[in-house]
C-alpha cells in the first residue's frame, strides 16, 4: 500500500524542546521547571494562530511521560513518547473546546479525572481553544482546577485570553507564545527546503515568510503550496503569482513619483498595475511597509536592515521626502486599506488613496503641484512645508476656509501640531448645526456632540457650550471622541473647549426639534384645512387626534 504524502507542517513539526524554533522565554521556564521538578498542575499557553501552542503542549506531554524518566530531553522512542507523536496515547486526552463547549461535554470529560493514569505517569488534559467554553463549562472546570488530584495536568491553550474568566487565569501559570521574526521563519523554511532537496529562489522563501505573517505554521502550509504551483520548484515570480503580491519594484516607483510630484508618472504606475490585477489592499500594505522603512531610515539609516529589498532605493527616498510627507503618505496609506472595501471598485480605490498622497505636496514660491504634469518645486527641507491641494486657486492667508466641503483629510492627533493653518490662524467660520450631524460619533458621544452649540473657533481652538438642562452628558470620553472627530474632518490639531450655558445660537438638537414641530404644525394646518378630513367630521361626528399625525418626509 503507498504511503500518503504528509504535508509539510506535520512532518516538520518539533518533537522535542530543541527542536522548537524561537519561544525561548517560554522554553527555558518549562525545561527548568522538569528538571527541578518544580511542575504546576496547570499551564495556559497563549497566542496567534501557528505559534507552537499545542506543539509546546504535546512535547511537555511527552516529557511528563516518557518511560525513561521525567525530564525536559523525552527519548522520543519509548512507546509513550511514539503513541503521543502519534495523537493515540490513551492518557493524552485532548480536547477541542470550540466543537465541545456545552457543560455537558465538560462534565463527561472531567468525570474520569479522579482515577489513575492508565499507562503513564500523568493524565494530562490538553485543552484547545479554551476560551470558547460555555460559562458553566468553566464553573465546571474551575471546581476541578481548585482541587485537581495529584495524577492530572491540564494544558490549556487559546488564541484569546481575554475571554477566559480571572479566576480560570488565577489557577494557571500563564505563557504568551510570541509572533515569529521573519528571519527566524524564513532560515527554518531554507532548511527545510535544503533537507526535501526543492531548489528555491532566496527571493521566493523572503516572500513566503513575509506572508506567513508570524506563524510558522502557515510559512509551511504556503511553503507546501508554493512547491506545488511551482512544479517542485520554488521561484520568486511563481510566489506572487500564487500569493498575488508585485514586485517591490513597483512600489518603489509610486514613491518616486509621489516624491518628484509626478502625477502623470503616478498614473501610469497604477494603470500598468491594473493590468496584473493585483490585490489591491497587499499593494497598500506593500506601500506602507516601504514608507515604514523609509522613516526608519530618516531616523537612523544604519538601523534599516541589510536583508530589505530595494534598500538602496528606500535609502535615497528618504533622503528626497520630507518626514513630513512620510508620516502623512503612511497614515493616508492606512486609512485608504481600511476604506478600500467601500470603493465603487478596488481600483478607483487605490487611484484614489494615490491621488490623495499627491494632493498633499508642498509648495513652495507661489508655485503647486500638478496632477498631470511632471515635477513639482519642492519646499527647502529646514523651512515646515505648507499642505496645497492641486487645482485650488491662491486663497489669501486670510480667507476662512470652509470644512464642510472638504475632503476628509487622515486622522490627527490632538496633540499634533497643525499642517493646514498658518501661525496666525484666522477664526474658522463652523455651521456646527450639520457639522455635528455629519460627525462619524455613535451613541453618547454623539448625543453630547448634538446638544452643544458652537462659541468660537479660533485657529486650533474650538469652544462648545453644553446645554444646561444636558449636563448630565459631560463626561472627558465624550469630549475627547468629539475632538478627534473634529480634527479627522478638519484635518488639523484641535483643542476643544467645553463650558455649560448657552453658545452663539441653538444646538443641533433643538434645532432639529424645531424643524420638527415646524413640520408637524403644517401636517397639522393641512389635516385641520382639507375639505375631505372636514366633511368626515361633520357627517360622523369625528375628530383630530393631534398624536395620530406623522409629518411626510
């Protein structure tokens, strides 16, 4: 009978503490506690997806009853550590909490705890996915970890600690599994791919273990994968075919033109793009990445890694943009991924986060940048450069400048200093009645954005009044959720200002209860008035209930 083939994450799958990869603070507390002999009775293993939870959990199994004596090195041959390699070791009880999680299940499993291991030394309960029990599983399980009998461990391991109840987490010795470096993911899967004897492109595995994202699981699960797209090869073009990610080259060619202001260059770029059909949002998180790099280079070039792709170009690119232009590209960058699912189509999205990045150059002696045209004058690096939209005519420095009709410009901090206004910031003419409506606040924050009326906007400043008879809404978390609101639709620092008492006119919601009763008095007069309503009445003897009446949108 032919053996099946088993894929590569099983078959490379550790055996032994040694051969674990990375983890080491987890590791040496777990060798120290076997071979001092100083075990808890109950270990919590937490972490991403592929990170070693259970690997870590099998392994300590082993070493609890390797026939050749408890210690952190198992043998590895005896029949427990090969039953337990082999998922059939009687006294191995693993369970998956997230298709058991009914109490029933746990009382069913928990009722064989107080007797004797059958074969080995411990009866370990190894529990997956732990925090995906019912409350009574866990009032269940907590009776048994107050007073477990001396022969049982229980493993326990999840992806998400935050929904185990504290007194489960009291009762267990607690280790967080890290996400793997890239580097440690990509030297394991070159010497795998050395002992399977597949030839692979460096290229190809660095793109294979930037996708694995930090579980080691997954880098083999896509090492396995890549293999068979690539016909037992590995190359670098076949990867990201397979893993629909672009040459870096490219993303090195949006930066150039985003920083010459080249928007006929930038456009060409997207629309040769287009015809790879990428994945759209891998290739904004491409750019980011190399904007990341960028700003690590502008802050200290010896730190950027010698293994980055294209590092010579990224060095240059943070010698021509600004660390201004860096930070807002990045946080424009990020805001556009989130918001791509909401574009008529992925394209039109990312041409528009790119027309966005280029909207915001600086300019300088009167002269802007241009979407069409080739380079732009850029500001000399010690002067703070100046945010100019393209297309907008001079405005003089004192014009008010209208945000309702502005695009939405990425989220600013508060305490950030302002790019858009000039020093000596003229006061901003707010309508805050349909500013405050348009506001994306939700809940409380909403209703004390709604019930505050506008005193001044000054520059930076924005001072609200509270409507007295609504005090009860004045709470920091609402004030400070209306700030940063304000300055993701403003696209500047703002520091808000609240006092109780009356401002320069009505809040959004009694204006809006004035429209109200201005619409349901029409309804009214309308009804009252109608021949047909009167002619009822008069014949049957009716009348107008005023609470039936519902004004027509």
């Amino acid at each position: 009978m032919p053996v099946s083939y088993q894929v590569l994450a099983r078959k490379w799958r550790p055996r032994s503490f040694q051969e674990m990869v990375g983890q080491e603070h987890v590791l040496r507390a777990l060798i120290n506690a076997l071979d001092n002999d100083r075990l808890h009775h109950a270990f919590l293993f937490t972490g991403t997806r592929g990170v070693g939870k259970t690997t870590i959990a099998r392994i300590l199994a082993k070493s609890l009853n390797c026939e050749q004596g408890m210690s952190s090195r198992p043998c590895g041959v005896c029949g427990a550590c090969r039953e337990i390699d082999e998922g059939r070791f009687v006294d191995l009880i693993e369970v998956d909490a997230a298709s058991r999680t009914k109490v029933e299940d746990t009382r069913e499993i928990l009722d064989n705890v107080q007797y004797a291991p059958t074969r080995g030394r411990y009866k370990v309960y190894l529990i997956d996915e732990v925090h995906m029990l019912s409350s009574h599983s866990f009032n269940a399980l907590l009776k048994t970890l107050e007073e477990p009998p001396p022969h049982v461990k229980f493993l326990l391991a999840t992806t998400d600690p935050q929904k185990l109840p504290v007194t489960i987490l009291s009762r267990c010795l607690q280790f967080n599994l890290k996400r793997l470096p890239l580097p440690q993911i990509r030297d394991h899967l070159q010497q795998v791919l050395a002992a399977e004897g597949v030839p692979a492109e460096e290229a190809a595995i660095a793109e294979i273990a930037r996708a694995a994202d930090g579980s080691m699981r997954d880098g083999l699960s896509l090492l396995d994968q890549a293999i068979a797209h690539g016909g037992g090869r590995l190359q670098v073009a076949d990867v990201r075919d397979m893993l629909g990610t672009i040459d870096r080259q490219r993303v090195v060619t949006l930066l150039n033109a985003l920083a010459a202001g080249d928007g006929a260059a930038l456009l060409a770029e997207v629309a040769a793009l287009a015809e790879l059909t990428p994945d759209y949002s891998g290739v904004l998180n491409e750019l980011n990445s190399a904007l990341a790099h960028v700003a690590l280079a502008q802050a200290l070039p010896a730190a950027l890694d010698e293994q980055v792709e294209h590092r010579d170009a990224l060095l240059a690119l943070s010698r021509r943009m600004s660390r201004e232009d860096v930070q807002l590209y990045y946080q424009i960058g990020l805001i556009g991924r989130r918001d791509l699912p909401l574009a008529p189509e992925p394209r039109t999205g990312f041409e528009m986060v790119m027309l966005r990045m280029l909207a915001f150059q600086p300019a300088t002696a009167g002269v802007e940048p241009t979407v069409g045209g080739g380079g732009a004058a850029r500001a000399p690096e010690k002067d703070p450069p100046r945010r100019a939209a393209p297309a907008a005519p001079p405005q003089p420095e004192t014009t008010p400048p209208q945000p309702e009709t502005a695009p939405a410009a990425p989220k600013v901090p508060p305490a950030a200093p302002s790019a858009a206004a000039s020093p000596a910031a003229a006061t901003t003419l707010l309508n805050w009645t349909e500013l405050a409506a348009l506001l994306p606040l939700n809940g409380m924050a909403r209703q004390f954005a709604l019930n505050c009326s506008l005193v001044r906007c000054d520059g930076d400043v924005v001072e609200l009044a509270l409507d007295e008879s609504q005090t009860a809404l004045r709470n920091k978390k609402w004030e400070d959720a209306v700030a940063v609101a304000l300055a993701e639709h403003l696209g500047r620092a703002v520091r808000l200002q609240v006092q109780v008492g009356r401002g320069g006119g009505d809040t959004p919601m009694a204006a809006q209860q004035r429209r109200n009763q201005e619409r349901y008095d029409q309804a009214r007069q309308a009804i009252e008035t109608d021949a047909n309503v009167q002619n009822i009445i008069d014949r049957f003897g009716g009348r107008i209930e005023p609470d039936s009446i519902q004004p027509l949108d």
